[in-house]
C-alpha cells in the first residue's frame, strides 16, 4: 500500500527561520551590551507561532520568551538589565498566550461557520459585486444540480432563465441590493424558483454580496396549481362548495351563485340548510352524519332549492376534506343542475310509453339486420305483426320467407341493394303470417355503417297496413260509385276554387254549356252566365257565408241558347278544416219556370171568376136580406119582426163575409179586425137604441179562413143582438166592448162583454135554453173551439170563445182570467 505524500507545512519555515534570526541578533547585541532593540525581533516568530499552531503555538511563545531570559542571564547579567529582560520575558510569553488563545478562537469560530455553511438546509450562495460567484454551499448545489467547480467563478446570468435575459439587468440581477425576492433560476431545463435574501458586507474597499435562500419551487407550482385549480372551480358551470362540520358554508363558486342564487358574500358561514327543501334536511343530515362517520365519498341525487323558492333537482358528488393526519375537517360538494334532464327523462320515458302505445294501437315496430350473423333482430311489435312470440330473431331467409310468393323477389332485390350500396328502400306488400293469415306491411330500410363508412347492417321499420289497405280499397271503390253519380246526374255540378276558377264538372255541366270538360276547367266560373256579375257575388256569397240556396241564374250556351237554373253551393274542406273551394249544383227550371207561367195564368183566370162568385153570392144574399126586410114591414107583429131582423143580420153577416173575400187579394183568408169591426157597427147601426149605446174595439191584425170567419161573424151577430135586445132594457143606455187576440200558445180568443143587467138565471148555457144560446154553442162547435160565460165584474155579461184557424194545430180550452184579462171594457162606474 502506498504511503500518502504529506504537503510540506510553509508556516514551519516561516517560524524556525524568524526565531533563528531573532536568538542570532540577541546573542550578537548582547555581547555588544545593546539591549534596547533586539527583543522585538522576538514577537514576529510568537505571533506566528500561536496564529498557525494555536494552543501548541502558545508553548513554542513562552519558549521563545524563556530561551530570550535565558541568553540574558547567560551573556549579560546586568541587575537591572536581568530586571528589564524579565519583564520583557512576562511580555513575551502573554503575546504568545494571546496570539495562541485568539486564534484557537478563530479557527473554532471559522470551524463552526464552515459546519454551518455547508451543512445549513437552505442554498447559501456568495457572489462578487461584478456577479461572480465566489462560494455556494452543498444545498445551493444541490439546488443548481451542479459540482462546486461548475459554480464558482460563474456569472450569476449563466443560471438565468432566457425570458428574463431581455429584462433590464439590474432588475434581475439576484445580488444587485439587500433584498428578499423570488429569484428563479434555470437548471437543467428546468426554472426553479429560490425566495432569496441578500445581504451586502463590505470589507476591505469591496462589497461581498451573501445571498441565503428558500427553495420555493414546489410551493410555487403547488400555487400555479391551487390557482389553476381555484380558476377552474371559480369558471366552473357546475355549483361548488364546501362546508364546516357544523354544515356551514365555507366556500361557494360563482356556478353555485348561478345555479342557486345565493351570493357568496351572502351565504358564506351561514347554514348550508338556507338552499335545502324542508322535507329533504332529514335525509340531508342523515348524509352529511355518515359522511363524517365514514369518509366515504358518496354519490347521489338531491334536492336544492333555488333563491326564489324553485325546486331544482341535482347529481351530487360530496367528499371527505382530510388533514396531514387524515382527521375529517371539512366536506366539499359538486352540484351539477340536472333538473332538466330529469325532465327530460320523464319526458322521454313517457314517449316511449306514448310510442309503445302507439306501436301497438297502430301496429307499427323496428328491426335490425345483422351481416355479420345473417340474422334479424324483430321488435316485440314486428314479431307480433309476423304472429310469432316477442323476441323471435330470424335468419335473413327466414324473414324473406314471410313475404308472399309474389314479393319475394322483390324484397330479396331491394334488401340487397340497401346491403350492399345502401339505398334505402320503402315498400308496400304482402306477407303471411306464422298463422297463414296475409297481412299487407309498409316495410323501410337503411344501412347501418360503422366509423369506416362501411355497411354493417340494416335497420328499418315494419308497419301493419291491412286495414288501410281495405280502407284504400273502399275508398277507391266509393270514389268511383261517387263519380258515376256525379256524371249520371242530369244536373249540372261544379266544383269552384276560392279564385273562382272552375276545377271539375260532371257530363252535365259540359252539355248545357256545349264546352267540353277540358276547356272548362280552369276557366272563370261566372263567364258562362248572362249576368257574370251576379255569378260571381253567388260564390262569394258561399264562401262568406258557407252556403247558398236555389240563386237564380241564367247559363248562355255556347250557341247562345240560354238555361234558367238555380243553384245551390257549399264549401268543402280538407282534414285540417281549410277551404278548399266551393261544390255547385245547378238545377234546369226552364221548363218549370214555363209551366208556373201557365199556371199563374190559369190561376188569376180562377181568381176572377172566384171573385166574380164571391160578388155574386154577396149580392144574392143581401136581395134576400132585402126581401126579409121588406117582408117584416108588412107584418105587424114586433115577435115576427124581431126574428126577421135576426135573420136578416145573420145573413148580412155571411155577406160580409163574401164582400171582404171579393175585395181582398187572397181569396181564401180575410182580415178578421177589420171583418169584425164592420160587422159589429152594422149589426148595432140596425137597432133604433144604437145611438146610445157605446161600443169599443181592441182587434189584433190577424186573418182568418173562410170558413172560421163566418162561424166568427154569426157568433159575434148573435151576442151582439142579444146585447142589443136584452142588455139595456130599462137604461136606454150603455157599453159594450169587442176583442180579438192571439196567445202565446197560438190560439185565437173573442172577448164580448157588456155592462148591461146580466145574464137571467133561468137559462141554462149548458143545454141551450135559448136559441141563441144554441146558436152560439153550435156555431163554436163548427170551428172547435171551446167558450165561457160569466159576470162581468162591475156588472154585465162577459164572454169568451177560444179556437184556432182551420189548419192550425194544438188544443184550445178554458183558461183563469182576471179581471184585466182581455178586457176591452174600463171596470163599470155603476
């Protein structure tokens, strides 16, 4: 093994050779007898002595003072000479013990600086005021990844980072000024951040710059970190938050602001409760108590509550906050507003519930085809359409064979196309069924690619149409027995657009024009009209109103030949309500419009002569009226002659009946106020007491058939008689009062009352005791009607007759009346 050479000591020689030197002079200058000079010679060799062997150097001091004595003793024992070098000797040895002693203290202090420097956890870094450095310790290489020669005597700006080269120097000079900042620093690639503290000495005419850092660069990553992650959950769409152990917010971002409406600085430190509904904080704490019992993160769906009270229906993801020392001390939560997928979801459920009704109510399902296995994936519905049981998935042949044998080929055709250069297809045929029942089917395809764009299969729908099949089938079976009606009727019939414009007609239409259905359709409808004019407000009229009834026109042939018509339109509509135009049927009246012409000829030559009839029946009877007359002034009996009159007045009556029918314009009814009122003033004018009695009349305007008329007018004549006869007698005066009226319930009431003496009580309107009473009764019979006669209050006779016109229907009877009833008579003041 090879011994270690030892480095030669320089001190060694510096020490001897100065010693030597310093004992020479003494002993030369004491044999001179000089003693004042030469033992200063003797501190330089002490001084180094105790500077570079510190404590041992203390020794060779004291020896050098001993050895300094003792050549004075030998070679020059003066007394007092001897006295002065003893005390010189004191001297001597104390600068020794004090050089020795100071620096054993200095090298112990620098010791304790080196252990410190080199050992201290935190970069230590000494640099120049140029920006050399002059000294880093273990952890400021350690720091830089570099050996201690690859750092001393480098610039401060070969660890700068290049960004910051193009700064101002000064500014990113770390050793410019005593100051703490965080200084970054490229190693290896990489920037690392020292929160540095430099500290400036100077000694010397030089400033040593002592810089003593942190090694911050986790941390400041960790903050890029907490920052990226505060941005992310501050920007966050979802409501983020966390709370104490007593559930009181801690922090709240500004999604849980948005989605809940609560501010953060309005809810921060208050109980998180505030955004819980009332029957879910149960269930909230329950929760909130497992997951400090626990630590378990959970997930789950809650309820929250918006500011203004809106429920909000939420995917929560809570978890535990633990410390170092895996102590729970808080709980944060993610909120996500799902309230309206959840709608959506019950949306969605309950239209696919809709679809499978759907499905089933109109026999509609889905399939897929798989090349891969050749098989068909049926919907239960499809399956139920084929009427095999759900879940049934045939081979690609197998669905083929459900086809009829007519389709087959067909649906091998268009099925291959799909698969192999997908186009789609959508056919109408028939299958049958596993029950051999034929069904007719809407089938659709497309193909299925995958993300090569390469067909994988073949998807579609199948529907059940047999029954609209049928109903097509009828449909067009009643379209054409309708259009052979159409052209089979003999009138003409069209079908108008809202422009007026003609879009059909029937075989008719073209014969009474003489245009052919070609030219017509299209055409304007009021061209073929002698008055367009009035064509044109007709169908406008049925669009206005939605109909018209029997509008009289006059269609012009082409040759020029006119037809008298009436039409009758309505509008017709499609399925969503909207008209569509305006169907027209003309009705041909040339032909009754002539033969009315005829009629109303033959008809006023009949009116005439029934004229003609009713004046000469009225003339006949009033020549017996006559002859009555004058055959009661040839008798001188008052009896006779009062039933002369009596007849005379109902004859009159009928007359009158007759003269109102001739001088009318309808022969058949006559004007029953007017009638009445003539009647009852001729009547009364015949009796010589006439004058003194009053009569009043309340008439409604009403008509009457012949036949009701007369019988009217005789019962009128023989009331009015009697009243005349028998009312008055003793008074020589008095009232009487005539109505005619109509009631709610159609029938007619003749009211007669007078306020004469009454009726006797000996007769009996029951059995007709009078002829009069007789007449009265048989004459109400003749027109069935019913009547009433009673006292009149006040005084006087009061009757009533109820019937109605010959062809009116519905019952006539006795009815209570008051005392204002029908009244034409004031109450009697006697």
């Amino acid at each position: 093994m090879k011994r270690a050479i030892r480095k030669p000591d320089p001190w060694l020689p510096a020490i001897t050779g100065t010693a030597l030197i310093a004992i020479v002079i003494e002993i030369i200058l004491l044999q001179e007898g000089v003693t004042q000079v030469y033992p200063h010679l003797f501190y330089i060799p002490i001084i180094l002595a105790g500077y570079r062997f510190q404590r041992s150097g203390i020794l060779i001091g004291c020896g050098l003072a001993a050895v300094y004595l003792l050549l004075h003793i030998i070679i020059f024992p003066d007394t007092i000479a001897l006295a002065e070098a003893f005390l010189r000797f004191l001297v001597m040895a104390g600068v020794g013990i004090i050089s020795g002693t100071f620096s054993w203290k200095l090298t112990e202090s620098k010791q304790i600086y080196q252990t410190l420097f080199d050992d201290a956890l935190n970069p230590v870094l000494i640099a120049d005021e140029d920006g050399t450095y002059l000294e880093a310790n273990k952890a400021a290489l350690d720091f830089l990844n570099r050996s201690r020669d690859e750092v001393i005597g480098k610039s401060v700006w070969d660890f700068v980072p290049p960004e910051c080269l193009g700064q101002e120097r000064e500014a990113q000079n770390p050793f410019t000024s005593q100051r703490t900042r965080e200084t970054p620093f490229l190693v290896d690639g990489e920037v690392k951040t020292l929160l540095l503290n430099v500290v400036p000495v100077r000694a010397g005419g030089k400033t040593t710059l002592y810089g003593i850092g942190l090694d911050i660069t986790g941390q400041k990553k960790a903050e890029k970190i907490q920052k990226r992650l505060a941005s992310i959950v501050e920007s966050s769409g979802d409501a983020i938050t966390s709370l104490d152990l007593n559930a009181r917010v801690i922090t709240w971002n500004r999604g849980a602001e948005e989605i809940l409406g609560w501010k953060a600085r309005e809810i921060i430190g208050r109980q998180y409760s505030l955004v819980i509904p009332l029957e879910d904080q149960p269930i909230f704490i329950d929760y909130f108590n497992e997951m400090i019992a626990t630590k378990t993160p959970q997930v789950r769906e809650v309820n929250r509550q918006h500011r203004s009270g809106r429920k909000l229906r939420m995917s929560a993801t809570i978890s535990p906050i633990l410390d170092q020392n895996g102590t729970i001390i808080a709980i944060s939560g993610i909120l996500r507003d799902i309230t309206r997928e959840k709608e959506m979801e019950e949306r969605l459920r309950k239209n696919e519930a809709i679809l499978r009704i759907a499905g089933k109510t109109v026999q509609f399902g889905g399939y897929s085809v798989s090349l891969a296995d050749s098989r068909i994936t049926w919907s239960d519905e499809v399956a139920h359409i084929h009427d095999e049981e759900p879940g049934y998935s045939p081979t690609i042949d197998e669905g083929i064979s459900y086809y009829a044998p007519k389709w087959q080929e067909r649906i091998r055709d268009v099925f291959s196309a799909c698969a192999k250069d997908g186009i789609p297809y959508d056919e109408e045929m028939e299958i049958i069924t596993g029950r051999e029942t034929r069904k007719w089917v809407r089938t659709t395809g497309e193909a299925i690619r995958d993300e090569s764009g390469e067909i994988i299969g073949v998807q579609g729908a199948c529907q059940d149409i047999t029954e609209q099949k049928v109903a097509d089938d009828r449909l067009q079976r009643t379209f054409f027995y309708t259009r052979g009606l159409i052209e089979a009727s003999l009138d003409p019939l069209v079908t108008i657009s809202p422009d007026g414009l003609i879009t059909d007609v029937n075989k008719a239409t073209e014969t009474v024009t003489g245009i052919s259905r070609e030219d017509l359709i299209g055409s304007d409808f009021a061209t073929y009209f002698t008055d367009p004019k009035k064509a044109q407000e007709g169908y406008r009229e049925a669009f206005r109103s939605g109909f018209v009834r029997d509008y009289a026109l006059t269609i012009k042939n082409i040759s020029g030949e006119t037809r008298d018509v009436l039409y009758n339109a309505s509008i017709y509509c499609d399925q969503s309500e909207t008209v569509q135009g305006v169907f027209a049927a003309a009705r041909d009246i040339t032909r009754e419009k002539e033969m009315m012409q005829k009629i109303q000829e033959n008809l006023y030559e009949k009116e005439t002569l029934l004229r003609e009839i009713h004046h000469r029946v009225k003339n006949n009877m009033q020549v017996v009226s006559s002859l009555l007359h004058l055959q009661a002034l040839t008798i001188g009996d008052e009896r006779f002659m009062g039933a002369f009159q009596d007849s005379e007045n109902r004859i009159a009556s009928m007359a009158l009946v007759h003269e109102h029918l001739y001088q009318s314009g309808n022969l058949a009814r006559i004007n029953a106020a007017e009638y009445v009122r003539k009647l009852s003033l001729e009547i009364a004018h015949s009796y010589s007491s006439s004058g003194k009695i009053t009569m009043t009349h309340r008439l409604d305007d009403l008509t009457l058939d012949i036949d009701t008329a007369t019988y009217c007018g005789l019962i009128v004549n023989e009331l009015l008689s009697n009243a005349m006869k028998h009312a008055f007698k003793g008074r020589g005066e008095g009232r009487i009062g005539i109505s005619l009226e109509k009631d709610e319930e159609g029938s007619i009431i003749l009211t007669f009352e007078d306020d004469g003496i009454g009726m006797p009580e000996t007769i009996d309107l029951q059995t007709g005791s009078t002829l009069g009473v007789e007449l009265i009764r048989t004459f109400v019979r003749q027109i069935k009607g019913s009547y009433s006669c009673s006292p009149r209050p006040g005084g006087g006779t009061r009757w009533q007759i109820w019937f109605r016109n010959r062809g009116d229907t519905g019952p006539v009877g006795l009815r209570s009346l008051t005392e204002d009833d029908t009244n034409p008579l004031p109450p009697s003041s006697a």
